[in-house]
C-alpha cells in the first residue's frame, strides 16, 4: 500500500468490540427478535435488518481481526448503559462492555473518552464533544505523518 492510503488514525464511537460482543452474545440478539420485529426491522431499517441477519457471522470475523497498535484510536465511549432483559443482558454485561471500550483506549498510543451523560448515540447527545474529539484527533494525527 502507498502511505498516501494508510490509516492514520481512527475515532471510534461505543463500537462493539470482540472483547464483549462475542458470537454467544451476537446470536442472543438475533435469537431474542421476534418474527414481527423482523418484519418491521426489513421495512423500515434495511441496512440494520442485513446487519442483524449476518450478527453472529460478524462476531465471529471479528474475533481475530485487529486494529493495528501502529493506529492511533481514540474510543469514545457511552457512560450510560441499560441492559436489555429480554436477550439475558444483566448490568455486569453492560459494565464488561464499558471495561472492554476502556482497554482499548487506554492501550498505548490511544485515547479513552467516557461520556458520562450519553447513552449508546454519542454523536447525538453530545455532538459538540464528538466533533470537537474528531478535531482534535485529526490534529494529533496529521502532526505525526
């Protein structure tokens, strides 16, 4: 690859990380959606239908796929989490979740963003500190090249 198309860095936003999204907790998901569901989800939410189709799959990929340590991250993380009781999530889940998001961004090179007040859509209940975030990291990046 030229470094003209490396990666620099990335900013991530409460991503699912293999650490707890695994593929028992992928297909707990899919099993947990009604077939009604199913039918609203295609209709109204295709690319999420096709997502949620293919979950256990993804997880699965996903398991050995890395993030390069050379790639800056910056993780930006939810601080509110509620587990969902009709797929067995349990509030130590949603804490393993937070703690895998914060392993990863505190790893060397990186950078940990809890936002206390925000639920899972960061970017839209604090879209001023996601911007400002992306900026910042941007700078930080493009001042290492």
């Amino acid at each position: 690859r030229s470094a003209e198309y490396t990666v620099k860095g990335a900013v991530v936003i409460d991503v699912a990380t293999p650490c707890a999204f695994d593929v028992t907790y992928a297909t707990k998901v899919k099993n947990s959606i009604t077939p009604a569901l199913w039918k609203i989800i295609k209709q109204y939410k295709k690319g999420l239908y096709y997502v949620l189709q293919d979950l256990p799959e993804t997880a699965d990929y996903m398991t050995d796929q890395f993030m390069p340590a050379t790639v800056p991250l910056m993780v930006i993380a939810a601080g509110i989490r509620e587990p969902n009781p009709q797929i067995g999530e349990t509030q130590v889940d949603m804490t393993e979740f937070t703690q895998c998001l914060e392993s990863l961004g505190n790893r060397s090179g990186n950078e940990f963003i809890l936002v206390k007040e925000a639920e899972h859509k960061v970017w839209a209940q604090a879209p001023e500190l996601v911007k400002k975030q992306i900026i910042v990291h941007y700078q930080k990046t493009a001042q290492n090249r």
